[in-house]
C-alpha cells in the first residue's frame, strides 16, 4: 500500500506575516516559490497514483513547481474558512478575544459566501478526501500526494489518526514542506514530518 504524501504550498505574504489566509489568493512569495521547488527532489522517483490540490492559486503553483503532474483541484482541500477573522493574525484577535483558540472555538462569519467553519465543519470535509483518499491507495498502485494548506492539512492528519478535528492543534506544519503518513502494523502513523530538502 503506497503512502498519503503532505505538501504545504510555498510562503505567502500572509503565511509570512502570521494572517489568517483561506479565501484570499495569495501568490507565492518569490521564497514560496524556491521552497516549492525545492521540494522536487523529495517527490522524485515515486509514483503517484493519484495528486491532488486545493482549488487555490498558491496550493496549484506549488505543485507545479514541485514537479507534481497532472494534479487535479479538490475543493474539500481548500483551507479553513476563517470567517471573520480572514486576514487578521492571532494576537489581533486576542486584542478582543484574550482566550480564543481556532482550535475549540471556530471563527465568526465573514462575509457573504464565507460564513467560518467549526472544527467538526472541517474534520467532515477532511474525512470525504480521506475517503477518496484511501480508495486510490486501495488499487496498491503508488502513493497519494495532496498539496494545500496547514490548517486543513492538520486536522486531515489528525482524521487519519483516529483523533478529533481539533487535535490537528498538535501538528505545526511549516511552508514549503512535505510529511508521509504511512501505515505500521495495518495503522496510520506519522512516517515523516516537516521535511524540506
């Protein structure tokens, strides 16, 4: 059975600054971009039997640069609709809400078509790519890569161990990156975590 391969797009402005960034589409910075590159060597030589991205601009450019073909767009990779909160960083949230975590507390809604999501919201769509997912591991014939962003990529990772959305609050995931999860003893685990080239 092949492996579920992570890849976290390259630097953004926002990702830089510490703003919270879903549905605005950022490009990479020319740092995202060499960090998206650079994670070529990590993905060459494997098969992959199935490559997905989110629907984003800077999760499809890091593929591309990375070297992934034929990756198609899956809108359940998007990121986490922040809401209200889109664009602001933690501590400017803090200001008004000192005990708020993303991680129990979800966001409130922004405007019109982003109403915020909840971690269960996010947990359900990260379990529907988890389930296409494992159909294409299924067919044993190669390894499966999805490229988006860290939030959603935390919680899909906590989903495929077992554990509740919320608990994607123990996976840092930095950009440019890439992570194996993989299977020991017919169980998920976590193969390798963070690994830039």
């Amino acid at each position: 059975m092949g492996d579920l391969l992570l890849v976290r797009h390259g630097e953004t402005e926002w990702s830089r600054s510490g703003q919270h960034t879903s549905f605005t589409d950022l490009p990479l910075t020319e740092h995202g971009e060499e960090q998206a590159k650079s994670l070529a060597p990590l993905l060459f030589g494997r098969t992959l039997s199935l490559a997905l991205t989110s629907p984003l601009h800077r999760a499809i450019r890091t593929a591309e640069l990375a070297g992934i073909t034929g990756a198609r767009p899956e809108p359940g990779l998007h990121e986490w609709d922040y809401g209200g909160y889109e664009g602001l960083t933690t501590d400017e949230i803090h200001r008004t809400r000192p005990a708020w975590d993303l991680w129990t507390d979800g966001v409130p809604p922004g405007p019109a078509g982003h109403p915020g999501e909840s971690p269960e919201e996010i947990g359900r769509r990260a379990d529907r790519v988890l389930a296409r997912v494992d159909t294409a591991l299924a067919r044993d014939d190669g390894d499966v890569v999805l490229v988006a962003h860290a939030h959603v990529l935390r919680v899909l990772t906590a989903r495929r161990l077992g554990l509740p959305p919320a608990e994607g609050r123990l996976f840092q995931l930095a950009t440019g990156t890439m992570s194996r999860l993989s299977t020991e003893h017919g169980r998920p685990v976590i193969a390798e975590w963070n690994v830039r080239a």
